[in-house]
C-alpha cells in the first residue's frame, strides 16, 4: 500500500470519526456542564430534558428522510450540510440568548444528528473493503464516544474559566475547518435523479431493531443527561462529574472500537445485544445506590453503562450495513436513528418527568431498567425472527417505499 493511500485511509477514518463526535459533543456537554448551564440560565434541574428533547426529537423526525436525502446528494454534499450545520449550532450557542436561545441552537444540531449515521455509512459502503466494514463501523462510532472523553475532560476546565458558552464556542475551529475539508474524504457524484419525499418502510426486522435502540436511547439519553445533576447532589466537584463522562467516554471507545467486530463474526448478534442490555441493567442498579460520602456507584455505573450500553448502537448499525435484510444501508441506517433519537427525546423529559414526582433520583435509576429489559425481550425476538428467515431461506428482496403526501 502505498503512502498516499495510507495518508486517504486515515484522513478518511478522522473524518468518519469526526462526523459522528461533533454533533454528539453536545449532549455530552450536558451531561457533564448541567449544574453550570442550569445555574447560568436560571431554570429547574429537569428542564435539562427539554434541551435534550430540542435536539434530538428534531434529528428524529429528520431520520425519517435523511436516508433518502443522503442517496440524493451523495455522501460528499451530505458531509458538507452534516459539518456546516454543525458550525451553525455551535455558533447560535455562543450567541443567542436565554434558554429558548440554546433550544434553537440545539435544533439546528439536529440536521447534523440526523445526517450522521446515513452520510457515515454510505461512505463506509463507498469507500471501505467489505472484510473492513464492522471494523470501519466500530471506529466511527466511537466517535460519539470521543466526544463525551472531550466533553468530560476538557469542557468542565474550559468552563471554569470562560463560561459554558465560552467552552463551547471553542469548538467552532474545528467545526468550520472540517466543513472545508471533510467532504474532500468522499468521492465526487453527479445526481441527476429528483428528490422524492419517500420514507422507506421498515420490514419486521427493522422494526424490532429500531425499538430496541428507542429502549437504548431512552435509557443513555436520562443517564447521560442526569447523571451530573445527581452526582453534584452527592456532593462531586465540577471536574470530578467530567471525570464521570470522561470514563463513560473510554469505555464506550474500547466497547465500540472491540465489541462491533466480534458481533460480526458471531452467527447472531441479537444475543450479543441481550447480554449488553442485562449488564447495563447492574450498572444502572450499582448507580442507584450512591450516596454522599460514598461515590464509587457513581463511578461504577458509568464505567460500566459505558462498557455495555453504548456498545449496542454501533452493533446495531453493524447489522444493519452488513446484512440486506435490513433494506440498503442509507434509508435503514436513517430509519434506525429515527428510533435511537426518538429514545434520547423522550428519555430526559420523561425521566426528568418522574423525578419530580414521588420517586427519588436512586428509584428513577432503578425505573430505567425496566426500560432496558424490554430491549432484551426485543432483542430475543430478534434473534427468533432472523433463524426463521434464514431456516426458511427467505430471498432478501428491498424494503418497500411509501411516499409522504
């Protein structure tokens, strides 16, 4: 291989990386910013959901027709919109004031949100040998996890000395710099096929997936989103609560980066995605029994959510790149979001929710897992349905399309 096609498979890996970690950065930054972002803007602890919702239900009903528009515009355009939308939220964030100024903002990460998993796999598919593609996958989604290591160790300093605001607005920089440079990492394309609001419709597979990753979402959006509010409760200092994302970062780094290729190389990675959301189910019940004087659950929680639950995405995105059954990878990849992100909307809100209500932070943990073996059921059934399909020797034919009026 020679040096220049090494030089394009790493530029090509940073920007995968990149596409995924800067959107995402945000719900990190409140996660491990939410006693100072909630302080500053003078609002109650809960409407921290509600920032969260702001982003992340306008990425999932985005979903539902990013996958088309990626097919239209070709991964290079997509990378383009994904890196400038993102330069627009972050610059609305430095600037727009009071709470329903950051909701705005947020909301312009959305498009981003929502462009990332379908631009990133259609440029997988494109450019990256089969025999790598769970690799590729793995690496890029640990992207996400990238930023909360970014958001946990380096925001928390930032903003002791220049404001939430200020620790955002640095990553302007890089916002802009890959807005110029990253679409260069995808190959030019000329379309000359009409845009068509169409959503493809989910098979049975797909359906049971997305529901899945909507238990995932709920419960990694409340967990990320609350655990510093909660942690600052039991008495953890402002860099010892990014300490927390951080750890949750790394771990979902080595989740990712090891578990997405041993999926692959298992005959049904549904069981993989069961044994992960029952693990989570102990991190989460570990989280439950902190107390002030007595912060090692914090840490063992969030190490662990970080080991397990994390991983479950970029395993489900693996399947769904991989195996045609899911339908092509842009329209399922989008649809899929579409159930992750719709998880991380509710998640917060009603998290927050039910924590005002009669139940404790400790018992809202404990609600949570409820949530997750629900996953693990879907996950079951999964596993059934696909031996079916396969006992059955069912031709893989593509999803149908219904057009939205």
């Amino acid at each position: 291989m020679t040096g220049r096609a090494v030089s394009r498979g790493w530029w090509l890996r940073l920007v995968l990386t990149a596409a995924m970690a800067l959107p995402m950065l945000i719900f990190y930054a409140i996660g491990s910013l939410g006693p100072l972002i909630v302080a500053d803007l003078d609002v109650p602890t809960h409407w921290l959901g509600w920032l969260v919702m702001s982003a992340f239900g306008f990425a999932a009903l985005l979903s539902l027709w990013a996958g088309p528009l990626v097919n239209w515009l070709g991964s290079r355009r997509a990378l383009a919109l994904l890196f400038w939308s993102t330069v627009g939220a972050y610059g609305l964030l430095a600037c727009l004031p009071g709470f329903f100024g950051v909701m705005m903002a947020l909301a312009v990460c959305g498009i981003a949100q929502a462009l990332a998993n379908p631009v990133t796999n259609l440029l997988i598919a494109e450019r990256v040998e089969h025999r790598h593609k769970a690799a590729a996958v793995g690496l890029k989604q640990s992207g996400v996890q990238v930023s909360a290591l970014f958001a946990g160790l380096l925001l928390p300093i930032l903003a002791l000395n220049f404001g939430w605001r200020g620790a955002l607005a640095s990553l302007l920089l890089p916002a802009v710099l890959l807005a110029f440079l990253g679409p260069r990492a995808a190959p030019r394309e000329h379309h000359d096929k009409p845009l068509r609001f169409a959503v493809a419709r989910p098979n049975g597979r797909l359906t049971l997936l997305m529901s899945v990753q909507l238990c995932v979402g709920i419960v990694l959006s409340s967990f990320v989103t609350f655990l510093g509010v909660f942690a600052a409760g039991q008495g953890m200092s402002t860099t010892s609560i990014g300490g927390l994302i951080a750890g949750f970062g790394v771990m979902g780094i080595v989740a990712r980066t090891f578990l997405t290729p041993l999926g692959a190389r298992m005959a049904e990675e549904s069981w993989l995605l069961l044994l992960l959301l029952l693990l989570s189910s102990l991190a989460l019940w570990l989280t439950s029994l902190a107390m002030p004087g007595s912060h090692w659950p914090l840490w063992a929680g969030a190490l662990g959510m970080g080991l397990t639950a994390v991983a479950t995405n970029a395993i489900a995105m693996s399947m769904v790149l991989r195996d045609p059954a899911f339908g092509s990878p842009a329209p399922a990849a989008g649809l899929l979001s579409v159930g992750f992100f719709s998880g991380f909307a509710l998640g917060p809100a009603l998290f927050g929710l039910v924590q005002r209500g009669p139940w404790s932070f400790a018992q809202s943990w404990l609600a949570l897992i409820g949530v997750l073996l629900v996953g693990g059921l879907l996950s079951l059934l999964l596993s059934l349905l696909r031996r079916r399909h396969r006992n059955s020797g069912e031709v893989v034919l593509e999803p149908s399309v219904s057009t939205v009026k």
